[in-house]
C-alpha cells in the first residue's frame, strides 16, 4: 500500500484526495449494494421490519441503485435496502398471498 504524508500535501491536494476517497468509498457501498441485491429475484416474497412497524411482507417488484422497491401485501411501495430483506417464498399465482403477481412459465 502507497502511504501518503497528508502533511505535505496543498489545500487543494487534500481537496482532491477528499474527493478521490469519498467517490471509493460510494462505489464500495455501490457494490456491496448490488451483491446483497443479486440475492434475490425479481416477484420473489420477502420479508423486512422498517423502525416503529411490524413485519411487513410483499413481492420485490424492482432493482434501484441502491435499494429494491417492495409491493407489501396491503398495497404499500417501500424502497428497501436490501441487507433489511429476508426471502419469504415465491410468489405464485392462484395462492392466498394477497399479491396480484403471477410468474409465467419460460418459452
């Protein structure tokens, strides 16, 4: 690992180191992001509990940049990160989950 000697450094150097370590340090939290989404799928039942609320449960409808955007079972959209998230099962049609998602077969 390179050392820096941050005491020889011009304002404007540290400004640019400042800059360069919080744009590594957003793309890790980008990727840590991403792999915890690549856990689960898109219309799979999940689980989460947001601060003050019981244990809601719904489909994952979609992939943000950082979160997943939830459908619970009583109509509420929640954008969630995806280290809250707990897999439930998979939504299916004609089932009594409450959900209007219904996975087609592949072709």
């Amino acid at each position: 690992m390179t050392m820096i000697d941050i005491d020889t450094l011009t304002e404007q150097e540290l400004h640019d180191l400042n800059h360069r370590v919080v744009a590594r340090l957003r793309a890790l939290r980008d990727m840590r992001a991403h792999v915890g989404m690549l856990e689960f799928h898109v219309g799979e039942r999940v689980a989460f509990q947001p601060p003050g609320h019981r244990m809601l449960q719904g489909v994952l409808m979609r992939y943000n940049r950082k979160t997943v955007t939830v459908i619970t079972d009583d109509h509420g959209q929640w954008n969630v990160a995806p280290s809250f998230l707990r897999k439930v099962g998979m939504a299916t049609g004609g089932d009594a989950s409450g959900t209007n998602v219904v996975l087609m077969a592949k072709r």
